[in-house]
C-alpha cells in the first residue's frame, strides 16, 4: 500500500467518524428532552404512593431539597425532601430516608407527610430483607406499611412509636422484629424532624440537579 493510499484511507475514515459523531450528537439532541420528560413523569408517578389523600398542583419534582450528612434525619447518607404544594401553599413533604438498621442491611424509605404532620403515606424505596419475612415491609408483599397511614407524633404519643411486642402501638412481622424496628424508628424520627422544621423545609431553595 503506497503513502498516498494510507493518506486516502485515513481521510475516508476520518469522514465516517466525523458524520458518526454527528449524527449521534444531533440523536441526542433531538431525544434529550423527550428522555428528561420521561424520566420526571417517572420520578413523579413513583412519588404518588405517597401522597394518598393529598390534592396538590404542583411538580413535585422540582421542589426538591437534597441534604447532606450529617442531618437530623434518619440515615448516614444524603436525605432527600420534596415540597407538595396546591395554589402555592404548601400541603405535604415526601421524605427519601435511610433506616440504617435493618436486619439485613440499609432500607431507603419514602415517608409522606401532610402539612398538619399526620402520615399521608409509607413506601419501602431499596432493601435486602428476608424473603417471605422481613420483606413484608415491603407494600407488594403486605399490607404491612398501610398501618401507618393518618398517624402523626401525637398518635400514638412517642413512646408507642414501637412494634407491640416492646410496648408499643404498631404490628411486626411474623418472624420478624429487628426490621419493623427500624422502619417504625425511621418514620418516627421523620416526624419529629418535621415538627421541628416545618418552616425552614418550605422557605429553602430546591437544589439543583447535579446528576
């Protein structure tokens, strides 16, 4: 192969690159936004679990807080709050928490909660529970979490915030204490975290996405 055909074929395959990178770049362009769409909606629709009774108008993913360790919230990682507003008043605050102490590991726990501080509702985000006990944490596998639901710091008062079995209001799981413990724990000190910053929570600025 002569110098002049190396040079041709090098310039030819420059070209292809060139149009490939072109064309990916204007695909991607072209798609970005309908991707960012579809994601949000997502984000949105994996929310509403959480909001059950709560009319709102707002996105509630744009009204996103992301705290850092170390906070008063349940967890050693980032803490994550998203503001529910109707007509610009606020009405509900969704809480992406950690209960650190589960029997198998770490559970992220969604934790809504109406302006008034009753629980508008419970979801269990990521765990590693036992299969066919401490998973029934889990709303696809009982009803378990719904207990929940319209209880606030004052009912039951905070010493019952607990599992029968150690005095307290809530159910456990059959075969299983140490994660109910820690999820009750967990939206517990979400409460009060709230009663304690309601105000502040609705005057932050969202944080802007980084990811």
């Amino acid at each position: 192969m002569t110098d002049q055909t190396v040079i041709k074929t090098g310039m030819t395959l420059a070209v292809i690159a060139a149009i490939c990178t072109a064309l990916v770049a204007a695909t991607y362009q072209l798609t970005e936004d309908r991707i960012a769409a579809n994601e949000k909606a997502l984000l949105e629709k994996s929310l509403q679990p959480a909001l059950a009774g709560v009319f709102y108008d707002s996105s509630v993913s744009e009204s996103r807080l992301v705290l850092q360790p170390p906070h008063d919230l349940p967890g050693n990682d980032a803490a994550i709050i998203y503001r529910v507003f109707s007509a610009e008043q606020p009405v509900a605050v969704l809480f992406v928490v950690t209960a650190r102490d589960g029997f198998s590991g770490a559970i992220r726990i969604l934790v809504g909660v109406g302006f008034d501080g009753t629980v508008t509702g419970v979801r269990i985000l990521q765990h590693r529970e036992t299969p066919g006990l401490g998973d029934k944490i889990d709303s696809t596998r009982s009803d378990w979490v719904f207990q929940f639901d319209g209880r606030s710091m004052g009912d039951p008062v905070v010493t019952a915030w607990g599992i029968k079995g150690d005095g307290g209001e809530f159910d456990q799981l059959t075969g299983a204490s140490i994660t109910p413990r820690a999820v009750i724990k967990a939206i517990r000190d979400t409460l009060i975290y709230f009663d304690a910053h309601r105000d502040e929570i609705f005057s932050l600025p969202a944080t802007e996405e980084t990811e």
